[in-house]
C-alpha cells in the first residue's frame, strides 16, 4: 500500500476537512452564482480518487484540478500553494481575514479570493474561497483536492449521491424531480449545514452530515463520553485527513448506532478533541453512512432524502 492510500485509508475519523467551523461574525460572505446549462444539471460525475468522499473535475483559471465536495465544511477552500500557482488575473485576493478551525482543533488564519470554477454543464461563478494550507488534503501523495466546495456552494442546489457507482451531480431546484423511493429522513438546518440525531447504544447523539468524511460516524471526546463509549472499552490510534494535516484519533468500537431509520453494529467511531468554540459539531456522519443508498441532499431547504438500504438499483446517466 502507497503512502497515498495510507492516508486515505487509515483507521479513524478521516475528517477530510469535514466539519471546518469558521469565525463569521463580521464577516460579509456573498453567495456564489451557479450558472447551469440547458439540462439544469450536471451529468453523473464519476468520483476523481478512490476514497469514499465524492471528488470531481473541475476547471479554475485555465488549469484542471480536482475538488472535495464537502458539505462538513462551511465555505469552500482553495489552497494555499496552489492559488499562487495560478496566472496573475487569477489571484485575485482581499484582506478580509479569516480564522478557520478544523476538527482537532487547528487554527489558521487566512485571506479571500474570488474564482470561477466550471463543471460539466455548470459555471460557479464569483465563488469567494478562503486561502488556506490544506496540507494532505491538495499534496501529491494525499487526496490531491486543492479546491473544497462546501456549504455556500451546496446551499444553492441539490447534491445527488449514489455511493455505489461512486457518481455525484449538482442539480438545479428548479428542475430536480426527487425520486419516489427515496424516503426524507430526519434532520434539521443548523445554520448552514445539516444536523441528525442517531443513537449510539441507544444514547441520542447530533452529528452533521459530512460527505467530506468517510467513516460512519465520527464524536467529540465530550459527545462520545455522553453516549457512554469511554468506559474502559478498548480503544486504539488512528490517523485522519483534516484540514492542514493530519489528526490522530481513538478508535472505540460501538455495539450499535441508529441513523435514517437503519440499525449499524460492529461501528468503529473515531474520537476527537473538540476544540473550545460553540456551535461546534459534537459529531459528523460520513460517507459510510451512505453506502448502497442514494442521496439527495438540499442544504437550503434543510432537507435529506435517502433510499432504503441495499438498494443498489442505479439509473442511467
């Protein structure tokens, strides 16, 4: 095994940014504009990398890269070495400054650009994106994403999943037609994201849908001690992609975790130090969460829609 898939495929949270929780107050963030072509869609996006995590090509400024569809993280990202890579029409940037916190509780402060990204059969156009060292998550031998879609961008239309075929699309409200067996579960919007209640061996535990994680679920040391995991139960180390580097966590293996109306056992949760802001997600439900159901997602609207388990029907493009 490389040390890329090392990486990706290590024991642990696997944040991948998942769940980056940003200082706004004061700060003046305007939507980005999602122009989409004549279908008000874009195709069936196959993943661009192996993990779990829903990857796409995209086009900035002239050069093709790769970008995270993350709806953990509360705007998007643009690395740090690869903006100043970019011709000098597209490096635009503002002072406006920026302190980003990512789960384990790093800390960077940051400054602004303004880029446009393109799609197949969509333009994101103005897109404001924090400049930031993301490390692993946009290094050669880590998951090479040095761009992150994340809420502001997921805000503005519906993300559609299917795990199992490892294909995403953003598709328009105005033309999405849900599906009629994919069934709501429940969630709520917290600010900007989306927020479940699950249950760990039958303690109620509220977690952000992350796609930007892979595990199952990950909780906060204070969430995980309240559901009743840190009871002496074995646990062992694991390493995560996070935003900037990389997070060491504890492995706890739960009997049973409850989500969307499905029963997991046998779940390895990954344990992480909560840093001390408020707001801040106790927990963040994964991609694994996902497996062999299709999702569509409307972080707008505050609404998730699932289909059944083991349902691994999948359309045409």
């Amino acid at each position: 095994m490389n040390r890329r898939n090392l990486l990706i495929r290590a024991a642990g949270l696997v944040a991948v940014a998942g769940g980056a929780w940003w200082a706004r107050d004061h700060l003046f963030w305007p939507k980005p504009e999602l122009v989409f072509g004549a279908e008000g869609a874009t195709p069936w996006l196959p993943y661009a990398r192996r993990a779990p995590t829903p990857t796409v090509a995209v086009r900035i400024e002239g050069r093709d890269v790769l970008a995270l569809i993350d709806s953990g993280a509360q705007y998007s990202v643009i690395d740090r070495a690869f903006f100043e890579t970019l011709p000098d029409e597209g490096r635009s940037s503002f002072d406006m400054p920026l302190l980003a916190y990512g789960v384990g509780g790093g800390t960077q402060v940051g400054r602004g650009t303004s880029v446009d990204v393109d799609l197949p059969g969509l333009s994101i156009r103005k897109l404001r994106a924090a400049i930031l060292d993301l490390g692993p998550l946009a290094a050669e031998d880590g998951l090479q994403t040095p761009l992150i879609l994340g809420q502001d961008v997921l805000g503005e239309a519906v993300l559609a999943l299917e795990p199992a075929r490892r294909h995403s699309r953003l598709v328009s409200r105005e033309v999405f037609v849900l599906p009629p067996d994919l069934m709501p579960a429940e969630v709520r919007k917290q600010g900007t994201a989306l927020q479940a209640d699950l249950t760990v061996e039958g303690a109620t535990v509220r977690a952000i849908i992350d796609t930007g994680a892979s595990s199952l679920l990950g909780l906060s040391r204070e969430a995980a001690t309240t559901a009743g995991l840190l009871d002496g139960r074995p646990e062992r180390s694991g390493v995560s992609l996070v935003l900037g580097g990389a997070l060491r966590s504890s492995i706890i293996e739960a009997r049973t975790v409850t989500f969307a109306d499905h029963l997991y056992e046998q779940v390895e949760i990954g344990v992480f130090d909560q840093p001390p802001l408020p707001n801040f997600p106790g927990g963040l439900v994964g991609m694994e969460a996902f497996r062999n159901r299709r999702v569509a997602m409307d972080l707008g609207r505050g609404t998730l829609h699932l289909s059944r388990p083991l349902d691994l029907t999948v359309g045409p493009d």
